[in-house]
C-alpha cells in the first residue's frame, strides 16, 4: 500500500465551524460567539472539545447539564454529523421571558 494513501486514510480535515451561546452559557463564557477549529464529526464531540478546555465551558456545557443544541439553526442531537461551515449553538432549555 502506498504511504499516502495511509496518511490520507487516517487523517482528519480540521472544519471551521462558527459556534454561537446563548442566554446563561453566554453570560458563562463571556461571549456570544466564537469561531473554533475542530476535527469533530458530530455536534456532540464539539461539545466534548469545548468542554475539554475548562472552565468556563466544563460547567456549563457538561454532560449532566441540561443544555439544547442546534445545528444551522435547527434543534439538533449530539450524534448529528457538523460539517465544516456549520453554525453550532448551545442554550438552555428555557430562555427568554
């Protein structure tokens, strides 16, 4: 087999991925958006990454935590595929007034 095409193989393409907070998770992270570089195939690994950069993002995003995500702005599930230019957003459950 060729050295290339096994470097090709295992290789992932880092996406850019525009990730945006809302409502207590932005106050938390002290921003409404970020862009991230990420090699994460799904919303829910994107979760993991920013959760494995401390604090603030390891309280208000972790897993016992109740917190809804969207995809492109629409409600989406942890095992949703994230393509690269995608839009992220996490909120909790409940917001406005």
């Amino acid at each position: 087999m060729n050295e290339s095409t096994q470097t090709t193989q295992t290789t992932k393409t880092a996406k850019t991925i525009t990730v945006r907070y809302f409502a207590s998770i932005r106050e938390a992270v002290g921003s409404g958006q970020e862009t991230v570089q990420t090699q994460a195939e799904t919303l829910g690994a994107l979760r993991e990454e920013l959760i494995a950069r401390g604090e603030p993002w390891a309280s208000c995003l972790a897993q016992g935590r109740a917190v809804r995500m969207a995809l492109n702005q629409d409600m989406a599930q942890g095992g949703q595929e994230l393509p690269d230019g995608a839009e992220a957003a996490f909120f909790p459950p409940v917001t406005g007034g």
